[in-house]
C-alpha cells in the first residue's frame, strides 16, 4: 500500500495537529514505512503487527545514543503505528553512490564501535561485564549519516545486550548483500581487535556464495 490508509491519516492529524504529507519508504521491506513531512519538519511512521518492543527499546535509549524519539504511539485493527523523530541524513545504502566502497565499510566499522562502546549497564541493567549493546538488526540500512557525518542509528526492534559477534556476523551479511564479496576482513580489520568466533567465520565464509544459496 503506498498511501497511508485513513485510520492512520486520521490519528497524525490528531497528534501532528499540521497539514501533512506522507511518502512511503522505498527502503523499507519487513514494515511498511512512511516519510512523514509537516512544515516545521519531518517524521517517520512505521506500521506493523507489533512495534511495542521497538518502541520501547528506543525510549531506553534516549539520552544515550543518536536514535530517533518516539513521538506517539497507536494500536488499531491489531497494527501498531509508531510515530519517531527524523534523523536527518541519508543511510549508508543510499551513500554506496557517492562514497567509495571502503569509505562505506570504515564509516559503518565506526559507527558499530561506537554502538558497542555504549555503556551497556545504562540500558540493561543487568548485563555482564563483557556484554556489549547490541543492535540485533545490524544493517547497511540502519545506519543514517547527517551531513556533518554524525552517525544516528533506527530500526531497534531487537536490541539486546551480549556478545558483539552478534552484530558483527550481521553486519558482515550486510556487507556482501549491499556492496558485494570481499569487504568482511576489511570491516573487521577497521572496526578493531575481535576474536573470530565460528559465527563470524561462518559470516565471511559467505563471501564465497550468494547469500541465498545457503
Ligand atoms: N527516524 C528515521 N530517520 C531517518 N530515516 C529513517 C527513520 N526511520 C526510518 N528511516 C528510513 O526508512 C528506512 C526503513 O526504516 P526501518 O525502520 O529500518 O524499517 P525496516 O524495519 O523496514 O527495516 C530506513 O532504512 C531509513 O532510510
Ligand atoms: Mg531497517
């Protein structure tokens, strides 16, 4: 559906109390997406059978990472409607055209340290010692850069907190699906010192096939 249905149109009306007009994401796949544009700014709205853990992961990271707000949120007709904030900027998908490949795979090695740097026990307090944040949905898509390069992240409906293989296996997945084979050591060697566990291995081994042929 590339029009937002009336019982949405209906409920922005409400909560955005602005004329407003609304564009359905191009990226978007698993949940249907919507670019949301008022004339004092932007939105996104997502829609889907269930936003609740998305939603709440993204009030506990408020304060503490670059993540969009949440500005309301709706359930109706078993869909919830999740209204956040814009973070200006394009994803690295879209940035693949105008950066070079390697700049694409630096600036996504960084801003995964930098996620994995987060002081976990402020999100989860009780994480072990050698957890790290962990994105859960780690993606070339998940990441969007401003113009001035700040790196923000969306899409949280999985975070979580443990080993930072998780994100790393899937941002190698990432890599080959959107860039191509090759880029894993690479991505490894500029995000910095990581044991290669048999998950990351498996990961790099990919490079070698399609992802769909396993
Ligand atoms: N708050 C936001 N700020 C900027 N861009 C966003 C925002 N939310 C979504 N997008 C854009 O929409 C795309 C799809 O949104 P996302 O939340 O990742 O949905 P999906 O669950 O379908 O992957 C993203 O890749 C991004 O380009
Ligand atoms: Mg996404």
């Amino acid at each position: 559906m590339n029009q937002l249905n009336p019982l949405a149109e209906k409920w922005l009306s409400i909560v955005l109390t602005t004329p407003f007009n609304a564009t359905k994401h191009i990226h978007s796949h698993q949940d249907e997406v919507y670019k949301i544009e008022t004339p004092s700014g932007c939105y996104y709205l997502k829609i889907s059978k269930s936003l609740k853990a998305e939603h709440d992961n993204l009030k506990k990271l408020e304060g503490i990472l670059n993540a969009p707000r949440v500005i309301n949120f709706y359930n109706a007709d078993e869909k919830d409607y999740l209204l956040i904030s814009e973070l200006p900027g394009k994803n690295l998908v879209e940035l693949i055209g105008e950066w070079t490949k390697l700049e694409v795979v630096e600036k996504f090695a960084q801003a995964i340290r930098h996620l994995h740097s987060v002081d976990v026990a402020k999100v989860f307090p009780h994480a072990s010692t050698n957890d790290v944040l962990s994105h859960g949905d780690m993606a070339l898509p998940n990441i969007i850069i401003s113009d001035q390069s700040k790196v923000g992240f969306i899409d949280f409906g999985q975070l979580s907190c443990g080993s930072p293989e998780l994100d790393l296996a899937d941002a190698i997945w990432s890599l080959q699906r959107n860039l191509g084979p090759g880029y894993g050591e690479i991505f490894l060697k500029k995000y910095g010192a990581v044991a290669i566990t048999p998950k990351i291995q498996k990961a790099l081994k990919f490079k070698y096939h399609s992802p769909e042929s396993e």
